[in-house]
C-alpha cells in the first residue's frame, strides 16, 4: 500500500506538452515512481499561461492520469516555474564577525545572509528563487563558516524573480483542481540537477534546457547555481523558421525538421534532396538537405550565442571544465552538442538521465519534471529523518537554496 505521508506529485506545465509525475520513497529511501500523465500544451506560449481555460483542461487531464495510473489522489505537487517574464541579480553583503574571539555564530550568519537578501524587487514582482553562492570568511571560501575563526563574513545571492500575475497563473490552473503547491521550482535547476553529478557542479558546468518555446540555462560553480537565464527560443522557433523559408505549414515544417534538420552542416553533396512525405502522392516534393540545414544551423547557432551574451562574465571556458550539456526535447537535434561545444569552447553532450530512470522517462523532456520529483521526494526524506530541523515539507531543498 503506498504511504499518503510519503506521496507526493510534480507537475511541469510546458508549451508542448504537460507532464505530471506521482512518486514515493520506500522505507529502502528507493525511489518509486508509480503514476505517469502527460498531455499535449494548450494555452501555453513560451512557459507563460495566456488562456486559463485551455492551460486547466490539459492539467487536469495530465493530472488525472497520473492519479488514475497512481491507484491514489495528489494532495500537493511541486510546480516547475518558468518563461520569459523571469529575471535574476546578484546581491551581496558583509558583516564584521561581532565576538571577542572572532568565532562565527549564528547570529553573525543570520545577519549576513538577511542584509545580501535585502534588495526591493520593482511592484509586481515576486521572488521564485534565493540560490546562495558559498560564503566567503577573510576572502576563502567556505560552506558553513559556524564556530570558524574569521573578522570579516560574506554573503551573496543570485536572486531569480518573476511576475506576480505570470506566477499566478500557473499556480491557479494547479489550485483549481483543489490541490496545493508545495513549491515552486525553477525549471533549470530541476532539470540541471537530473543531468549532472554533485562532481560536475563542483568543478563548473552549464546546463542548457532546450524546450519547444524557450531555453532555460543554469551554470553551476563550487557546487552551487551560480547564474540562470530564460531564452525566449526554443524548438518552435526552428519549425517557423522552416516553415516561412521552404513555404511549408507547421506540420509540414515540424516533419522536415525531426527527420533532416541538425545544428551542424551534414550534407556532403548540396545537390542531394530529400522528399517531404516519400510516398510521391499529390503535394509531395523534394526539398535541398542544404537548404533545410542552412536555415536549422543558423537558428542553433543564433540560440546558443544569445545564451552565451546572456551569461555575459559570468562564464569563462576555463572555469567550466566539466562543459555544456544540452537536455529538453528539442536538444534531440542531431549535432546540437556539437555545436554547443564550438559556441562555448568547452567539450558538449548530450544529457542522460540516471539508470534507475525507466525506458519510458529517458526522453530528454522529461528531465525537468524528474528534477521536480526528486526535489520533493528529497524534502520528504530530510523531513521524515530529522523531523527536529523541518520547517516545511521544503527545508532540505532550501537548505541547497538558502541558508537555515
């Protein structure tokens, strides 16, 4: 019989689909995923809800399937939270250390990290994410500077926020199926934490999230989110993209691009073509393989360099020895990693999930909604073995986020 305490739902509400996950951890701390919904988007451009009715119908069908496969009712899930209207800033501060003997206390940690939180957001907005950098004690780093001996504490966040309406939204479409949110989580860090090891963020890595209408990014350093980012282009936009070139529809163009689109140039013979159905029937042509991958490589390109601006100083190959990896639907683009690697000048790949990931879960657009279950399920082992240090179902991840 699977345990209520122990259940718990993530829910990603994305432009091309929604995915919804049911999982437990057993007794063994082994994780159980026991219930799988997933439905095609509706109402949903660039991870923004623009018609709450469409948006609901497709959650809740979602939602009821992975209850339905379950054999049980979600009571609270952890929602994915992203779109363009999402923006992040790095604050700071610092404290000179108060005791006699100069030995860091709790005090002295509370102040710090209250004072680097302590900058206004404009009206309308709300925080969605405080992600700590390590402290720093006389300029070294270090993880918890409690009882250390130093004068001088630092602290400093990377703030992400977003628009109170637009967070709204995806909340309400959640709540009017009379179940509460946990908490939201940023898309790139669930998914940047499927696709990489504790190893990897330690030594440096980015992560990009490539989805049908936007690309999520996050870099890791000393094991912690040092920057994120939303790119309001994603997988959609290399459909249009052929679709206004070669004179296609949507449909037409979305076929082209899944079976001879890349991100790097392929074909050897510029006059080799390929056909559009295959079958010769009334309406099938032929179309230059160059053509269609002049315009997909383009496009890629143009993605990766925007995310590169975007992260501005923020990056330096050297700092990021672990590389890029790509994961989200629309990273399946043959030569994505490669092009990844020449755009940012450190080695590429493709992302993978962990082996205890079932075949059904190993597509790369479920990255994001497996990072959200293991969140939660995390939080509950945390609030299950030290019940003492719980303040909400949340406080483990918090914990990753934001200092006790």
């Amino acid at each position: 019989m699977i345990s209520k305490t122990r259940l718990i739902g993530a829910v990603e509400i994305g432009t091309s689909k929604v995915a919804v996950l049911v999982g437990e951890l057993s007794r063994g701390r082994t994780l159980n995923i026991v219930g799988l919904g997933s439905c095609q988007s509706r109402g949903v451009i660039k991870g923004s809800v623009v018609d709450y009715k469409e948006a609901s119908t497709c959650t809740h069908a979602a939602l009821q399937a992975a209850e339905e496969r379950a054999g049980v009712p979600i009571e609270d899930v952890y929602l994915a939270q992203t779109g363009g209207h999402l923006e992040g800033f790095y604050n700071e501060a610092a404290v000179n250390v108060a005791a006699a003997d100069n030995c860091v206390s709790p005090l002295d940690i509370d102040t710090v990290c209250r004072l680097a939180k302590a900058k206004e957001l404009p009206e309308g907005r709300a925080v969605v994410h405080h992600i700590r950098r390590p402290f720093r004690l006389d300029g070294r780093l270090v993880p918890d500077p409690e009882h250390l001996v130093g004068r001088r504490l630092e602290a400093g966040y990377w703030t992400v926020h977003g628009s109170e309406a637009k967070i709204g939204d995806h909340i309400h479409v959640i709540t009017g199926f009379n179940l509460r949110v946990e908490e939201l989580i940023l898309s790139s860090l669930a998914s940047g934490m499927m696709v990489t090891t504790a190893e990897e963020r330690q030594h440096g890595v980015l992560v990009l999230d490539i989805g049908c209408g936007i690309t999520d990014f996050v870099l890791y350093r000393d094991g912690v989110a040092h920057v994120t980012g939303v790119v309001p282009v994603g997988g959609d936009h290399f459909t249009n993209d052929l679709s206004l070139g070669l004179r296609l529809t949507q449909g037409q163009a979305e076929k082209i691009k899944l079976h001879f689109g890349s991100a790097l140039p392929r074909a050897r013979d510029k006059a080799e073509k390929v056909w559009l159905n295959g079958d010769y029937s009334i309406g099938d042509r032929q179309f230059p393989r160059a053509s269609i991958e002049q315009i997909t490589v383009a496009r890629a390109r143009e993605l990766l360099e925007v995310v590169r601006s975007k992260l501005g100083p923020a990056f330096a190959p050297e700092q990021v020895p672990a590389g890029v990896i790509l994961t989200g639907g629309a990273a399946r683009l043959p030569g994505f990693e490669e092009a990844a690697a020449k755009v940012f000048g450190i080695p590429g790949r493709l992302g993978e999930a962990p082996a205890w990931v079932s075949d059904e879960l190993r597509d790369p657009g479920y990255s994001t909604v497996l990072g959200l279950l293991c969140y939660g399920l995390q939080a509950q082992a945390e609030q299950a073995s030290a019940a003492h240090r719980t303040g909400g179902l949340f406080r483990n991840i918090k914990r990753m986020l934001t200092p006790p």
